[in-house]
C-alpha cells in the first residue's frame, strides 16, 4: 500500500498499529458474527415515519460535533417539514447493513491473504468497519429510498456511512448540501457535493488538494459558532486562569511537567481539558495538584474556553474555536511529534507557536500579542465581525426552503456569501504558482 498522501502523525499511527499484537483473522470474523447477532437480536429498528408536511429534506448527524453544526439551521425550519436522523445506531438499519455484508466476508479474506504484512494488519485492525462498509451502501440507498429524500444536509464528508450516502444521493440524482462542522486537513475527500458551506478561504484551499471541488462552494463561515455570539465574554487580558487542552497523541508526563511549570510561576489556576478519545489521563495526579478538569463528553469546548483566560494546547482544532472567542491561544508540543502545523494556523498567523517554555511564559503575560488580526479570522471563518455573524443558521434555513422550491438562484442576490466562482480560479493560480 503507498502511503505518499500521508502525513507523519498519520504515518506513525499506521506504524503503530503495524507493531501492535493484533487479533487472529479467526477472532475477528467471531467479533462480526457476534455483532451481527446483537444487531439482530438485541437493536430494535423501525424507520421513522414521516412528518406530516415532509418536504423531502433529510438531515443526517452522526456525531455531537455534527448535531452542532446542523442544529442551528434546524432550529430555523418549520416543524413537520422536515426529518432529521441524528443516532448512529437507532436511525440506521444495521442489522440489514451486517446481512447485507455476509457475501463479501470471503472478498475481504481473500484480500487479506493476498496483502503485505502492514495491510494485513490494518486490515485486522478495522476488519469488522471495512466488511460493514458493503452492507451500509446497501442500506444507505434504501434510506433515501424509504424516505423519499430529495435534498440530503450532512455535516460529515469522511466518515462511512456518509461516504455511502453521498455516492447512493449521486446516483439517484438527490441534492447534497455539505456544512461543514471543524477545521479540515489535507488530505480530506474532494467536495462532491450539489452545494458546500464552508468556513472560510482557508478550508477551500485544504479542499483543492483533493481536486477541484464540484458543485457550488459557499463561504459562509461556521455555523456551529452561530450561538456564541451572545456567549463571548468581554476580555481584559488578565491572564489569571489557564486551559490546557491535550490530543490524543500528547505525552502525559509532559503535561505534567507543563501545569508544574505554570504552576511554579503563580499560574495556580489551571483547567486540564483531555481528547474525548485520550486514553492516558492520570486523574489522581490532576486531583492531588488542585488541576481542574473539563469533561469533553460533558463540557463543549467553547464553554471551556469561556471560563479561561488563556489556552495552550498541541496541535488541534481547538486553537480556532478559542480563536473565535477572542481568547489568546498558544501552540506548544507536549508530545514526542515534530510539529506539523497540519491546520496552518501558524503559518497564517493564526495562532503563536512557543518553541521554549520561557517562550510561553512570554507569551502569557502578555497575551494580547497573540491575538490574530481581523482578517486573519475571517480567512478562517468569514462571517467573523460582519453581519451575518451568529445568523448563519437562518440564513442556510432560508437557502434549505429555496433548494426544496427549485428557487436556489434567488440565494445568491440575498445572502451576501462569498461564492466559489472566483475563488476557484484564485486558488488554481496559487497552486500552479
């Protein structure tokens, strides 16, 4: 398997996973017939049935992250107009999604047998996810069908089942709307939607690595940032409380080492805010230091950052959510990785890198320094300090109840987005260059 489009933290997690003991190929066709036994049995399904005026407008959101992102424009449609498919589980036919995957258990092991050591055991790893794919393409098809979709809104474009109805949405000639819910990196799918709505220039640039994206493309900015705008806290820059938030890929004794060193110079008041996926956090150590901590599957990380005057993290999204609060962050390595600057909010100025922790201490007392200009946001989110900011959900409502009346044109000369038309030939002169 070639690995060229790969970047490092993506080509050590592959490494890694190559030297991990994985389960027998025995093991994982027991844990697929297992699961196939609890879809069946134990996952009771009933497709939904349809709202009084449906419209043909289906929404469909995975994650927490999703449902933040769809929500807001949601919240601006009538009511029985429209369905909205929000549990992975209970609003997906899995156990039809597991039958439907039985005739291609002996592809895959044909597949397996015939690969090289590091995809066999990348084959092991997510045997189970790479079987199910077949079957959820089936299903995903028969979704659109049993709903009578005729524009489908997602706010994902990567994960499987997804993927699997946005291919079934193309072939049946449905509309696709893609709204973009986090930061994007290289390396994401090309955008092939009927129409996107994407933060800013920045996420369109990550996109063209992927080819020319199809359809319209939209600058609109983030939607899931609309119901912050009455929730920004007024700040005077007194750093007095500090955040730090971790991936999955930190190293927890350097954590350490960094809130012992805040600590060491009067920075007592500290807020330690973990990866929901992050697997090494010693809560014990945290309690005995008097760290507090910010429960990801229970906080959002904007009330996180709202309740702290400065944030230092690794490399992670999360840099332009506290971006948008106005709330001066710092990039800092607490892990054996080189840094990337994956996201390029270093590179744009976005966010201040502290090599040292001298550097940081700079930076700390005196944060103002690390605040991006106005521009610079709005590269990464364009309805930043303009009128459409905290509107974005109506705005892509109203654009909704066009594209189900066949008006969509009208959008255009109302909505006052940034349209892909003349950014495309921008950016194709930036990549030739």
């Amino acid at each position: 398997m070639k690995y060229s489009n790969l970047n490092v933290l993506e080509i050590n997690e592959i490494s890694r996973i190559v030297k991990e003991k994985q389960p027998s190929l025995f093991k994982q066709i027991c844990i697929f017939i297992g699961q196939l036994f609890y879809y069946t049995f134990i996952v009771h399904f009933k497709y939904k049935s349809l709202p009084v005026n449906y419209k043909g407008l289906l929404f469909f959101g995975v994650s927490l992250n999703n449902r933040r992102s769809l929500e807001p424009i949601i919240n601006n449609i009538e009511k029985d107009t429209y369905l909205y498919l929000n549990n992975h589980i209970t609003d997906v036919h899995k156990r039809r999604a597991w039958w439907h995957s039985i005739p291609y258990l002996s592809t895959l092991i044909k597949l397996y047998k015939k690969s090289d050591k590091e995809d066999k055991a990348l084959i092991l790893k997510y045997f189970t996810r790479l079987l199910t794919t077949y079957g959820l393409y089936e299903i995903a098809g028969e979704m659109l069908d049993k709903y009578k979709v005729k524009v489908l809104v997602l706010a994902n474009d990567h994960n499987d089942i997804n993927r699997c109805l946005i291919f079934n949405a193309l072939e049946r000639g449905i509309k696709t709307v893609y709204v973009q819910h986090a930061s994007v990196k290289k390396g994401f799918p090309r955008l092939d939607f009927t129409y996107s709505f994407l933060d800013g220039k920045e996420s369109l640039e990550k996109y063209f690595y992927a080819g020319i994206p199809k359809g319209e493309v939209y600058l609109s900015g983030g939607v899931r940032f609309d119901f912050l705008y009455d929730k920004i806290v007024k700040r005077n820059y007194d750093v007095k409380k500090i955040g730090v938030a971790i991936n999955m890929l930190d190293d927890f004794d350097k954590v350490k080492k960094l809130c012992l060193f805040l600590k060491n110079n009067n920075y007592h008041d500290l807020i330690l805010r973990p990866h929901p996926r992050y697997q090494h956090l010693n809560t014990e150590w945290l309690i005995k230091n008097n760290i507090a901590i910010s429960n990801p599957k229970e906080e959002s990380s904007f009330d996180f950052i709202s309740k702290i005057d400065f944030m230092i993290s690794n490399e992670s999204a999360i840099h332009l959510d506290a971006s948008i609060m106005y709330c001066p962050t710092v990039l800092f390595n607490i892990s054996d990785n080189i840094i990337l600057d994956d996201y390029n909010f270093v590179k744009n100025n976005l966010v201040k890198l502290a090599n040292t922790e001298d550097e940081l201490l700079k930076f700390i007392k005196n944060p103002r320094e690390v605040m991006p200009t106005k521009e610079t946001l709005q590269y990464y989110n364009a309805s930043s300090n303009t009128h459409l900011e905290g509107k974005l959900g109506s705005t892509i409502a109203r654009f909704l109840e066009l594209v189900c009346q066949g008006k969509e044109k009208q959008f255009d000369k109302e909505s006052g987005f940034v349209k892909n038309s003349v950014l495309f030939h921008e950016i194709d002169d930036s990549f030739a260059k």
